[in-house]
C-alpha cells in the first residue's frame, strides 16, 4: 500500500525515527509534513499534489 502526504500529496513519506514513541509519526521528505495522518488514496492525493504544486508556483 502506499502511503501519500496529506499536505502535498507526495509518495515521498516515511517513518519519522525508529524510535518506539514515534513509531506513528511520518514525515514528508518533499514538505516536511511530520504528523500521523497519512493518505492511503491515490485520486485524493492527486488532487491535493495538483492544488500544492499550484500554489507553490504563485508562492515559492
């Protein structure tokens, strides 16, 4: 399965640390998102990426 951020929609989100009090934290290597709550929808990340990428061409 993958896993998408909820922030930018990127596939690019992993484990924030091997560390067992942070084990349901992930972190989005392209945002910088650090939270639990991942997306598990590709269409929903879709949408979110095309929103993000839109807007951080009008504010980079």
């Amino acid at each position: 399965m993958t896993l998408y951020c909820p922030r930018c929609g990127s596939s690019n989100i992993r484990w924030a640390s091997g560390l067992p009090q942070l084990w349901s934290i992930y972190e989005c290597s392209e945002c910088g998102y650090r939270g639990a709550l991942v997306l598990a929808d590709g269409e929903v990340a879709r949408k979110i990426r095309e929103e993000w990428l839109k807007v951080r061409r009008t504010n980079p």
